[in-house]
C-alpha cells in the first residue's frame, strides 16, 4: 500500500454557538453535528467532512467555491469563530520512499480569504 490522501475536514471551535453558520453546513452535509461544550472541551465544535474528491487542491477549490454562498448570518458567525481549520488526511505507510502533495498557491490565497488554518493529520497503516 501505498501513501495516500484519504479526507478534507473542516474544522470549527467556538465559544460562541453558531446556530446559522451549523444550519448551513448541515444543507452541504446532513450528517454533521454540532457538539455543545462540556467538563472536558470549553467550545462549541463541529467536524464537516468535505467530499474526498480526486485530490485536496481540488477538493479545497470545490468546497471555497460553496462557502462563498454563505448567508450574511451565517458569515457572520464565521467571522467571529476563533478556530477555522481545513484538516486534510493521508494514510501513510512506507511506500514510496517520499511523499509530496503540493498545495497551489490559489488554493493556499483561498483558504487565507476564509480566514481557515490548514492542517495535516496523517493516518498510519502498518
């Protein structure tokens, strides 16, 4: 097996609840849920798995295309979050010797325009 990219998450953690921002992201995706804080994680959090697509730039590109269509409410409470992240994971195993995935710099301006993180989280296979 072979290194891989498997999954794009977005990432959300607020202390604020998000109630118009949650409502739109659940007509991308009805699945995704909104976890209230509690004893152990003081925010508001919601984890939205995007589409896997072929690969992440586009992936990225497809999904920043749909945020564009937030509602006025929606952003903004975007806006006042204080933890957006795109989160893209890879399984990853010995082969080959080197991976590299390469993030156009579009892809890197678009995620800077949502104000959104990027994050890495890399899945081991053996």
């Amino acid at each position: 097996m072979k290194t891989r990219y498997i999954t794009i998450d977005l990432e959300i953690r607020s202390h604020k609840p998000f109630s118009s921002l949650a409502t739109f992201l659940k007509q991308q995706d009805t699945y995704c849920e909104v976890y209230p804080p509690n004893e152990h994680d003081p925010y508001w959090t919601i984890n939205f798995s995007f589409e896997p697509l072929d690969n992440p730039n586009y992936c990225i590109e497809q999904h920043c295309q749909w945020l564009k269509s937030m509602p006025n409410d929606a952003k903004q409470e975007w806006d006042e979050i204080e933890h957006k992240c795109v989160n893209i994971g890879y399984e990853t195993c010995s082969e080959p010797w080197a991976f590299t995935e390469l993030l156009s710099p579009s892809i890197i301006k678009q995620l800077a325009e949502f104000n959104l993180g990027l994050g890495l989280t890399l899945y081991p296979v053996n």
